[in-house]
C-alpha cells in the first residue's frame, strides 16, 4: 500500500496515522512543534516543576470514535472515571451543591429524582431537551432552549459553554443538539465522565506514537511544512524547513492542521477563522478528592475544577471576554472559587495561567458555514481537523472522526 504523508501531529493527524496503518498504509507524520499532541497534550512546567496538561479534557463514554482509538492503541486503560455517570455542582451565589446522575438506561427516569435531578429544575423544564435534539436551522443555544429555567442555568448552560466554548447566545444550537444525541440522549451509559489518569499525552499521544513506530510509522518533530508543490491537480512536494518531501506516485497527503495554518497551505481554502479562548489556572496544591475528579461551578469564574495527584485546575470556557485580565487577576478569581468550592485554606497556592487565545474556533452559524469536508480539488489531498465539517464542535471526538474520514478515502476505491 502506498505511503502517506500526514501533516500536523495533532489528534485529527494520529487518528488517521492509526486508522491508515490499519488499513495497510505506511505513514510519515511532519509535525512543527517539539511534539505530537497540538491542542491535546502535557509539557513539563519549569515554575510549577511538575508536568501539565495543555488543558483540562474531559470525555464521555458515549465518545466512541476516542475510545475506538484508545482501545486500539492500547491505551483505554490510561483514562479514569467514576463508575457510575456523575456530575457534581455547586451554585456559588447560594452555596448550594448537587449532583446530576442520570440513569445507565435510555428510559430518563432520573429526571423524576430528587437526588439526581438539578434543583429548582421544574419537569416542564426538561421539555427544552426535547426541543434542543430537533432543532434545525442557525438558532442558538440560548434561544433554543430559552424558559429551560434552573435546568438551563445548572445544567444545560455549563454543558454547552464546556462542550461549543462559545457564548449561549451565539452558539449554534445544532452543534450542542449532536453532543446530547450521543450522549446525554443514549442514557447514563453514554455519559460517563473520563479523564487521563496521569496526563493527556500518556492517554491520547504517547501510546499511538508507540504503536505506529511498532508498525513501521514515522514521526518528524520540528518540521514544519511551509508550502505545498502542486502540479497537475495533485501534490508533488512538501516543502518542510528541513526541505522538500516527494510525495510519489500513488501516494497521498491528509493536511492535518489548525485552521489559522490550512489557508496558508491551500491558498483559497475557506475555514473557520473566528476563535474562543479557554483560559486554564494551575494550582500546585494537594487537595480532597472528589467523586468524579471534578465539579461544576456555576456563577464562578472558574467554570470546572479538576483535581488530580498535586494538582488542582480550572477551566473558564468562551473567555474571549474575560481575556485580556492580567494572569494574576485571573488566578485570584479562580482560586477564590476553587477555595470555595473545595473547602481549601485562602493563601494561594503557586499558580500558572494558561490562555488559549485560539483554543477552538467560534461555534456559531456563521463560522459552521465555513468548515469544508474533507475533499479538495487536488486529487491526493484530503484535509482532517476538528475544524472540518464534523457535524461535532470542536472536540476530541470530532478531531478523532475527522482523521478517520481522512483515512477511509484514502483507502477506498477512489482515491487509490
Ligand atoms: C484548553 C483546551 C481545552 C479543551 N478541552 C476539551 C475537552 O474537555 N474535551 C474535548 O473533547 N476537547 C477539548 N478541547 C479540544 C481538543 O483539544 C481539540 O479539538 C483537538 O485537540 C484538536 O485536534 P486537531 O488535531 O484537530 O488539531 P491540533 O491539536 O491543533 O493539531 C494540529 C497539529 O498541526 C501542527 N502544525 C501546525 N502547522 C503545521 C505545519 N505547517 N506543518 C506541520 N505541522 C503543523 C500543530 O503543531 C499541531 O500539532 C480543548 C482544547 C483546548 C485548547
């Protein structure tokens, strides 16, 4: 089978290094960074002197391309989770604390439950949920699933900014309508939280690395392609830092890259090009485990609290609002909800901010209109990315299915 050169080492690039080899192929990956990972993976942090993850991820059992991928990477032991679907809140105006748990089955009957159900939640309430899977059209989260009341405020809302990083009132409701249909739609059994046990790269990147240089794969880090040689409707080069790349005969390319780059590449390619930011606090600090590992703040800066062995980290999602704070503003804030939250002593412990300016793009109508499917009009180049037309936002999940997609073109028929 030929050879495939993959560009960009991300998840959307692996996924289909994987799911090619599958299939047979050979593949070559060219990454710019120091490492494979992109968006999704851990570095050392000199200041904090311990390893961190790009960014609190969190899965969900009902994400079946992601554990298709762990399971044949041999990594689907490296996430961990509670063993039953619970999501523990706290409204930090009231004080009050919850836990959602819906039922394994697809039958919702938690809804009728007091200790599962969100407080103040009316049952006419969950009608909203109803509306949000038929949803058709541009409308946004908001208007879709306006009147939902307290559901909306301490559920549904947290949900949404987590899953679209986009605010209620811009993003397209489709979008969050996909998530819930594989997830919260299937039952409880599809809604088991997981995260990486020890890191985001000993889950998602590490391990493939592993498995494709056992099966022959190459990764080159810290090259960069800077352009393409196009001729007679195909690629023939790439054109790397290290210099040019044959792209031979028979052999095809998949441009796994962020949205900001791919134009760059293939001049005339409409993609997203308006971003969110999630912005990450770092606490170096032991703290009391909690059930799920994390909790849901609601009216905090802090939006989720993960704790893990020394670490405990907050996610602020849609912050392009909030991000022009100093770090050191941002890191008070967050550890006063995070104090709050998890009954910890006031001094703050020492801090890292990370601000992922573009961390995913904008899910709204209009940035949904420029995501392209992964053909292109050259006849050995397919594009991959959580940025492509997915029907998912930008997720784990939806990285993961754009490189199998990649990958199941290249080896039909048509494409050989
Ligand atoms: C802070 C944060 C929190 C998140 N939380 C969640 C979450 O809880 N759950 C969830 O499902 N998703 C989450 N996501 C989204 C998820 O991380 C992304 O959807 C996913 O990692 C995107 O993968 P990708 O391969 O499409 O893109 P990328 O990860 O951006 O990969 C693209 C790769 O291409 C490389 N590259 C760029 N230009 C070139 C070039 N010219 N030549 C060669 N290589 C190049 C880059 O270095 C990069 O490695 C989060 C993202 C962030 C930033």
């Amino acid at each position: 089978m030929p050879l495939i050169h993959i560009i960009g080492a991300g998840l959307a690039g692996l996924a289909a290094a994987v799911a090619l080899t599958r299939a047979g192929h050979r593949v070559t990956l060219y990454e710019s960074g120091p490492a494979a990972g992109g968006r999704c993976r851990s570095y050392f942090d000199r200041d904090l002197g311990c390893r961190l993850d790009n960014g609190n991820h969190l899965l969900l059992s009902g994400n079946r391309a992601t554990l298709d991928y762990l399971a044949t990477t041999d990594a689907a032991a490296t996430l961990t989770g509670p063993a039953r679907p619970i999501f523990p809140f706290m409204d930090l105006a009231t004080g009050e604390r919850w836990t959602v748990a819906p039922n394994l089955g697809r039958i919702p009957w938690w809804v009728l439950s007091p200790s599962r159900r969100v407080p103040g939640a009316r049952l006419r309430d969950y009608a909203a949920l109803a509306r949000l899977r038929f949803t058709r059209g541009d409308a946004s989260v908001a208007t879709v699933l306006d009147g939902a009341g307290a559901l909306y405020r301490r559920l549904l809302q947290p949900l949404a900014v987590a899953a679209l990083n986009t605010p209620p009132d811009t993003a397209l409701a489709r979008l969050l309508a996909a998530v819930v249909n594989e997830t919260l739609a299937q039952g409880g059994a599809a809604c088991r939280p997981l995260v990486p046990a020890v890191g985001l790269s000993e889950s998602f990147i590490d391990p493939a690395l592993a498995w494709l240089s056992a099966r022959g794969g190459t990764l080159h880090t810290g090259r960069r392609v800077a352009a393409l040689a196009i001729d007679g409707g195909a690629v023939r080069d790439l054109l790397t830092t290290d210099g040019p790349a044959p792209v031979g005969p028979g052999e095809a390319v998949v441009m796994a890259v962020p949205p900001w780059v791919a134009p760059t590449l293939l001049p005339g390619l409409v993609a997203p090009d308006a971003h969110e930011t999630i912005i990450n606090v770092h606490f170096r600090t032991q703290a009391a485990p909690i059930p799920a590992g994390f909790i849901g703040l609601v009216g905090g800066m802090a939006e989720w609290v993960f704790v893990k062995d020394g670490i405990v980290a907050t996610t602020t999602s849609a912050a392009n609002r909030v991000v022009d704070q100093p770090a050191e503003a941002l890191a008070a804030t967050s550890w006063a909800d995070t104090a709050r939250a998890l009954a910890l002593p006031d001094p703050m412990p020492p801090w890292r901010v990370v601000k992922e300016k573009r961390a995913t793009f904008a899910a709204t109508a209009a940035q949904e209109r420029r995501r392209p499917g992964p053909r292109t009009a050259l006849s050995n180049l397919v594009l991959a990315g959580d940025w492509t037309a997915t029907g998912l936002p930008a997720t784990i999940e939806g990285a993961i299915r754009s490189g199998n997609t990649a990958a199941a073109l290249l080896s039909g028929p048509r494409m050989r």
